[in-house]
C-alpha cells in the first residue's frame, strides 16, 4: 500500500458513461481516491453520503473524489442516482488499480475466503504523490477526517 510521500500509482478507469478518468490528467490538483467494496451496501453508503455531504467543502478546497470499487457502470449509475453523488465512481472491474493501492486482498467470512476491496483512502497532491493514506477505515466520521487533513496538507504546501 502505498504511503505518504509515495507516487501515487497511476489510475485510468471509466465512470459509469464510459469516460476514462486518469489520475495523471489531475496533475496540479488534489484528488481524494476512496476505495470501497460495493454499492449500495450498508458501509459503503454511508461513506458515499458522507463525501457526498462534504463535497462542497472538499471543492471548495480544490479536490475532487473519486469512489472506486469493482462494480460495473450500471451498478454505479443506480447508485449515483438513489443517494445523488455529485462526484465521480469509477469501475475496477478487474481489480488492477485497487490493487495497485494495496486495497484488495483476501478475506474469511463464515468459512469463505474471497478477494475484496479493503475499505481505504488516499490524499493525492498536485505533485502527484500521496499526501495522505487511509488503510483502513471506518465509514462513519470519515469524510470529516479526510476533509480536516486537506487543509491542513494544503496549509503545509502552500497550495
């Protein structure tokens, strides 16, 4: 997993219209990369509407979020929609950027061992690297967290 002062590993993933989104194309610019399991879950929802009540703030400071998780498009258009999203989800239908940030691995519930996404965030800064990582976290509260280290990461480097 990557960790602060790293490179971020480069993303370059559709939305749910089929526009690709590169993380280098936001270069100048912070971008907050969450990564989460599925949509439309209990968790992952309140997460989504925790940045989804942040967003303005996170905006108004300069970033944008990006969601990913491995559903498809159709399943992030019916998420968007029933808890209106304003940022962009993006699909990793095979896992490769999720595991690139070290956000997929195994997991053991009732006996099954599965590959899943490990509830996680990043703070990329305009230089590109990461400002600030999140490895494992707990939905509620977290949107606030993310939105109190952009300002004081944007204090830090003046920008």
């Amino acid at each position: 997993m990557p960790a602060a002062g790293d490179s971020a590993p480069p993303i370059a993933l559709p939305d749910e219209s089929g526009t690709l989104h590169r993380l280098a194309d936001r270069a100048g610019a912070w971008t907050v990369v969450y990564f989460y399991p599925e949509d439309d879950t209990p968790g992952c929802t309140t997460e989504a509407c925790e940045f989804r009540d942040s967003f303005a703030s996170l905006r108004a400071d300069g970033a944008e979020v990006w969601g990913i998780s491995p559903d498809d498009a159709g399943s992030h258009a019916k998420f968007r929609a029933k808890f209106e999203l304003p940022f962009t989800l993006l699909s990793d239908e095979g896992a490769a950027v999720t595991s690139a940030y070290g956000a997929w691995a195994e997991r053991t519930k009732e006996g099954r061992t599965t590959m899943r996404t490990v509830r996680s965030t990043f703070l990329v800064g305009p230089d590109g690297r990461i400002a600030h990582a999140w490895p494992a976290v707990k939905p509620e509260g977290h949107a606030a967290d993310v939105r109190a280290v952009l300002a004081a990461s944007k204090a830090r480097v003046g920008r």
